[in-house]
C-alpha cells in the first residue's frame, strides 16, 4: 500500500511538472509567433483557468459543500501570487531571451522556498546539498547560449515571478482541498484578467492561434496542472518541493525540441540528464535523512 502511494505520488508530482513546463513552451509559441500579446495572453490564460476549475467543480458537485461559507476556497494572498507569477512571467519574456528569463525565474523559485524552509528549520545534508549544486550547475550550463547582461526591467519581473510561485507553492502547502482552493484562487483573479484582455480584444491582437494557445496554457497546463500540484504538496517536504521543479526547464528544453523545431543538441541532453540525475540524489538523500530521523 506504502508502494503505491510513493508510485501515486510521483507519477502526480512528474504530471504537474510537465504542465509546468508546457506553460513555457505555450507561452513561448503565442508571444514569440507574434499571435498574442503579453497582458491579453495573461487575462485568456486566467479566465480560462478559472472556467476550467470551475467546472469541474460543478461536475464534481462538491464546491458549495466544501467552500467555507460566505466565500470560494483558496486565499487573497494565494490569488495575488498567482497573478504576480502570471503576469510577471509574461511580461519579463517581451524583454528576456526564453534562457535568461529560465535561469532567472527558477534561480529565484529555488531562493525563495529553501530560504523559507531554512528558516523553518528544515537542515538539508550533504548529500541532499550536493544533488542541488549539481541541478543547478546543469541548469546554468543548458541555459548557457542565451546568457547576455540582461535589460534590467524584465530581470526584476522574471524574479518576481519567480518569487511569486514560490509564495504560491508554499501556501499550497496547507491545502486539504486543493481542486477547490485552486479554483478559488482562479476566481479572485477573474476582474484582473478582464481588464488585462480587454484592451487587447479593442486593438484585435489576438488571433485565433493566440487564443486556443493561450485557453490551452490556462484551462489544462494552469488550471489542471494546479491542482494536481497543490494536491501533491501536503505529502512533499519543503525543500523536495524545490528541488523538483528544477526539472521543469530540462521537459521544458524538449518541449521546445518537438513542439518549436529547436536543435537537440549534446549539450542539450547532457545537461538534462545532469539536472534529472542531481534532483533524484537531492530527493534519495532527503528520504534517508527523514529515515534516520525516524529511528
């Protein structure tokens, strides 16, 4: 049973990690294919997540029932994170290349949440430190090609959204109902997206490609993916938690290979695998320091 819980568990935390990645690649498509601009693409992004949750919710027949009373499930705190994370991540790539806006936004996902945990009290080994330098060394090594002293305004909103996901991901920590907190989270944003997709339905820069590309990163990579992530979260450490999102930008880097045409190269395999190998040694010296605790 103990088994099938851990399979369950990763098989989950591997599904959120490639909606993560497929925002990316999504994102990647609609701005740089010139089919959506940054705020639109952000607000369609939103409001489809919050339709998509929400129906599902219907279907399940458990929102009312589980929403506390006088109010939606998540938090404002939640609902601004995710709205700085969104926004923010849209916008830095109008300013970032898709390698300096990766390196950015992770470097600061991982500050943030080990920093926190660190404050807990949570002591990662040297084993566990050792598989981190390694996930990073490989992450800076792949994002290498598009390294250049970055335009200062779209650094600072690539961290903020980088800091942003990590606020939203540790509040997520605390979630016993995490389709239904997600949702709420999706329906705070709602008047937010509106008027970030208005002006961009007035000057018509959203073209049919824009939209299901944006409707795919809100209603499944967001919205889905969200769930699945804020669903796995009670059962991962604080630090696991950081040190399996560095996986993201390795799918994200094949996402690009098969879905943009980019080159698949040596350095671009290599690197991947360092990243993958540095998170599992990370996480195998997590659960023997959590075994060790437990004698």
């Amino acid at each position: 049973m103990a088994q099938a819980s851990a399979v369950r568990l990763a098989l989950l935390t591997t599904l959120a990690m490639v909606a993560f990645a497929a925002n990316s690649v999504l994102n990647r498509l609609a701005l740089a294919g010139g089919e959506a601009d940054a705020l639109g693409y952000t607000g369609i992004r939103l409001l489809s997540g919050a339709l998509m949750l929400a129906l599902l919710l219907v279907l399940r027949r458990d929102g009312p029932r589980r929403w506390p009373t006088g109010g939606v499930g998540g938090s404002w705190g939640g609902a601004a994170a995710l709205f700085l994370y969104a926004i923010g991540f849209s916008l830095a790539y109008l300013a970032l290349d898709a390698g300096m806006g990766a390196l950015l936004l992770f470097a600061a996902v991982q500050i943030g949440m080990l920093g926190w945990a660190l404050a807990q009290g949570d002591r990662p080994g040297a084993v566990e430190w050792a598989g981190f330098a390694l996930a990073i060394g490989c992450l800076v090594l792949l994002v290498r090609p598009g390294l250049t002293a970055p335009d200062p305004l779209g650094a600072l909103l690539m961290v903020g959204a980088g800091l942003a996901w990590a606020v939203y991901t540790l509040l997520g920590r605390g979630s016993t109902a995490p389709l239904v907190d997600t949702a709420g989270n999706f329906l705070r944003c709602l008047p937010v997206a509106v008027l970030l997709l208005l002006p961009s339905l007035w000057a018509d820069s959203l073209t049919p490609t824009g939209w299901a590309l944006a409707v795919a990163s809100g209603a499944l990579a967001s919205g889905l993916g969200y769930a699945v992530w804020y669903g796995v979260l009670p059962a991962l450490q604080r630090s696991t938690a950081a040190y399996v999102q560095l996986t993201v930008p390795a799918i994200a880097a094949a996402g690009g290979v098969v879905f943009i045409a980019e080159p698949l190269t040596a350095r671009l395999v290599l690197c991947s695998a360092g990243i993958l190998g540095g998170v599992a040694l990370a996480l195998r010296g997590a659960e023997t320091r959590r075994r060790a605790a437990a004698r």
